[in-house]
C-alpha cells in the first residue's frame, strides 16, 4: 500500500512552544522525502511560516467564510499534494472547533487522506485538557503527541492519555546554532543558504541535530501509517 | 392503511423562511423513507419545486381546483405525508378554507393527521400572527417555528413580552431552527438542490458536484441540528406511530 497523502496540523493551545520551528522542519523534511507540499501558516505577526518559507506557505485568516474555505477546501483537495498547517495558537480553538463542525477529519478519510495533528505537550492544565478533548473530537486522525526539549526532561507525560505510545521528540538545538536558521527567509534544505549562513564549522553540528529531527518524522510517518493501515481494514486507529 | 398526515407550513408575514423549512420536511421525510408529495402555492413561479421539483407540484391553493386536487387525493396518493408550502398572506386564509370544506372536522376526528408548522420571524408583526391561527388549529398539531434567520432572541430578554406569546397556546410545542451561514445559504440557493443533495456533493442529475466542502459542512451541521429539533418533537411519530412503534419493537 501506497503512503496516503497526509494533512498535518502542528498544533498547541500555548504560544511559544516551537510550533513555527516544526512546520519548517517539516516542510523541509517532506521536500527532502520528495513529497510536493503546501504549507498554510495561521500566526499573525512576524516571524511566521509564511516569513521563513514564503514559496510554499499560503498565509490564512479562517475568520471569515471565504478564509475558512479557502484554506479546508485545499486541505481535501484530492491533489497528492502532502500538507502541512501551522496553527497559531490564536487560531486553536477556531480551528478545531470549525473542523468538527464541518467534519473535516472524516471527510479526509473518505478522500483517502491521512489527518493527523502534531501536538505540542505542555505540563499546563489547559494544554492537557485540550488534548484530551481533541482524542475526543478527532477519533478518525492520529494525535501524535510532541515534546519539545527545549523545555526541559518531559516529566508531564503521566498527566497525558499516551495510551503507551512515546511522544515524538523534537531534539534541543544548541543555543549557538538557533542564531543562524531563525532570520527569514530559511530553508534547511537549501544547501546553497545554509553554506552563506553557517560556518562550515557548525555545519556539522547542525546536519547532527536535522538527522535526529528526521529520524523522529519518519517514526511520525510510520505511526500515521500504520494508523492509517488499521482504520482501512477496520481495527480504528 | 396509515391515515394521511398534512403539513402546512406558512406564515402571513413573508421572508421567515416558510420554503426553507418546507425543504427541510421534505428531506427529513424522505431520510427517513416516508414517501411524501409537496405542494407549493406560490403560483405560478414556486420556489420549493425548483428545489424538489419531482415531489412538489405547483397549486393556487385559493382555486377550489387545485384545492381537490390536494385533499380529495389524501386517501388514494401513495405519499403517506403531503407537506403544503403555503405561500405568504395565505395561512389564515387557507386555515379559512380548510376549516369551511369540513377538513379540520376531520383532523379532528382523527381521520387525518394534521400538523401545522407556523414560522415566526423576529418582528411583533410575525408573533401577533400566533393568536389568530390558533383559532383555527384547535386540536390539531401546531407547531411555532422560531426561524433564526438573523441573530434575533425572539424576545427571551423580556419574559413579559416572550410569554405573551409563546406561553398562551395550549399544546403548542416550540421548534427551533438554528441560523444558516450566509455564504452556505446563498450556495444551495445557486444549486437549487435538496439540502442533502448539496451535503452529498451531488448535482441534479446525480454527479458528483464541486461544491465547497467548508459549505457542505454548515448545511450539513445545521440540517442535523434542524433535524434534531423535528427528532425532539417526534416528528416520525406523529406522522407514523404504528410503523416507529414496530421499528422501536424490532430494535429493541
């Protein structure tokens, strides 16, 4: 069986929690898996998806009936493109609650297009109870949970439902390195960029840290597919 | 036989949304596989044929005609239920003419089902209309539709005023009908299709259409709660008693 083409929400009700960083990552990471994909990046201010990868990103504004259909009317488009949603935490609660009313996640699996949200687990009560809710909201996609190491040894994961499973771990990033990928525009997968921003000597150390990153998003992969496997021939996800 | 059940659905007051909710009848009818027929009084346009155009049949519901052709075929139609979109101006009027031919002495014996579905808009004007077709209605099944065609409160705010109106018919139960996105609303307008047609994607001759999957989604979200209004109210009941109660037996 063929990878179905997969919607990714990263997603955190908390603002500051390295939402942007992933969806680049991801973006890049898919590039490099030879996917064609779309990136569509629900932040206001600077310093957005649409900033760092502005040739894939469409910046969008589900405030409105035009806004929201402009951006889920892409989501299911049945056009082999992977795609991948950067949503800001202003956007969390209008997000989700729109997609269940309009049924996006079923509507996803009848186009055979994998749904899946890429969780940011915080140890605060709201971002737990979110969670909880989105389990509840969303049976038909994969909830992957993520943390952040940034912040620290997770030692919130009990306060979480994993039901066994081990969150995906987004690797810390030396202090030093973060100076050279955070202006916009930045692409990871764009050599000739990084050779002009980087010195070779971090170089190295940076190519370390995106293996790592990768190495995580194919078990990312696996997960959603395997999800995915089970749901078609019936045993859920 | 099941005896046959009448819908009327009007209002005095124009723009509340009668066809709307006539449409929405005709779809729950037909989920729910009761065969049903239509009439649609605003002749000689109507608006609920362009969307149910083989159930529905265009009538002046003032000619003594066509008001054979509606209720000396209740017995012989096969459509168990026949949902009348009476057109604005004509509920007291119709209520007048069913009421002189006998047909409400009939419900009342309870040789006819009959239901009516009055639809209130947010104006006095529309609410003052409650008083005068309850007249008529007596024991039949009236039903005051607050259609939330804006974000109106139908007055809630001032007990005084909301139960002066909705408290004071005995036996008159309440129907919400929850607002329509705009954009939603206007695209089943251009497609002129049942709602569930528009929900299933599917264009009049049954292809797959390419309307807005975010649009799809309101019609269909609000259907369901629309539906869940008739649900409450035992709407299947009234119009089947003896068919749920085997369907129930069966479940169960």
């Amino acid at each position: 069986m063929s990878f179905r083409n997969s919607v990714t929400i990263v997603a955190s009700p908390r603002s500051r929690v390295g939402k942007t960083l992933l969806a680049r990552l991801l973006i890049d990471f898919h590039v490099q898996e030879r996917r064609e994909v779309a990136a569509f990046d629900l932040n206001s201010g600077g310093g957005t998806l649409a900033a760092y990868v502005p040739s894939l990103t469409m910046a969008s504004d589900i405030s409105g009936t035009m806004g929201q259909m402009a951006l889920f009317d892409r989501l299911i488009a049945e056009d082999g493109v992977t795609k991948v949603v950067d949503l800001g935490h202003e956007s969390f609660e209008g997000f989700f609650s729109l997609a269940s009313k309009i049924g996006f996640a079923e509507e996803a699996h009848r186009r055979r297009i994998a749904p899946a949200i890429l969780y940011v687990i915080t140890p605060d009560a709201t971002s737990v109870e979110s969670y909880r809710r989105l389990r509840s909201l969303f049976p038909q996609a994969v909830l992957a949970p993520l943390h952040n190491e940034i912040f620290g040894v997770a030692q919130h994961r009990d306060k979480y439902e994993l039901a066994g499973k081990l969150p995906t771990q987004l690797p810390l990033l030396a202090p030093g390195l973060r100076r050279y990928i955070d202006s916009p525009p930045f692409s990871f997968t764009d050599a000739a960029m990084a050779a002009s921003r980087i010195p070779p000597a971090v170089q190295a150390e940076l190519q370390a840290w995106l293996r790592r990153v990768y190495r995580e998003f194919r078990e990312l992969d696996l997960r959603i597919l395997l999800a995915d496997l089970k749901s078609s021939i019936g045993f859920g996800s | 036989m099941a005896k046959p059940t009448v819908i009327l659905v009007g209002a005095d007051k124009g723009g509340v949304g009668k066809t709307t909710v006539a449409r929405t009848l005709l779809d729950y009818f037909g989920a729910h596989q009761t065969p049903t027929r239509a009439f649609d009084t605003e002749s000689p346009r109507g608006t609920l044929k362009r969307f149910h155009p083989e159930q529905t049949e265009v009538v002046d519901v003032t000619a003594v005609a066509d008001q054979m052709k509606i209720f000396d075929t209740l017995g012989s139609s096969d459509a168990r239920v026949t949902v009348i979109d009476v057109r604005a101006g004509l509920l007291s009027p119709t209520l007048q003419a069913l009421s002189d031919i006998g047909f409400l002495e009939s419900a009342k014996k309870g040789q006819i089902t009959f239901a009516v579905f009055h639809i209130l808009g947010p104006s006095i004007a529309s609410l003052n209309e409650i008083a005068e077709t309850a007249r008529f209605v007596g024991d039949a099944n009236y039903f005051l539709v607050k259609n939330r065609i804006n974000d109106t409160t139908f007055f809630e705010w001032d007990p005084k005023t909301y139960n002066s109106y909705f408290k004071q018919i005995r036996g008159a139960a309440e129907i919400s009908i929850p607002k329509l996105n705009e954009m939603a609303c206007e695209q089943v307008e251009l497609a002129s299709q049942p709602f569930v047609s528009f929900i299933a994607n599917k264009d009049a001759g049954g292809q797959t259409a390419n309307y807005s999957f975010v649009l799809r989604g309101y019609v269909r979200h609000w259907l369901g709660n629309v539906w869940g209004e008739y649900d409450r109210v035992k709407l299947i009941d009234l119009v089947a008693p003896k068919l749920e109660s085997v369907r129930h037996q069966a479940a169960g």
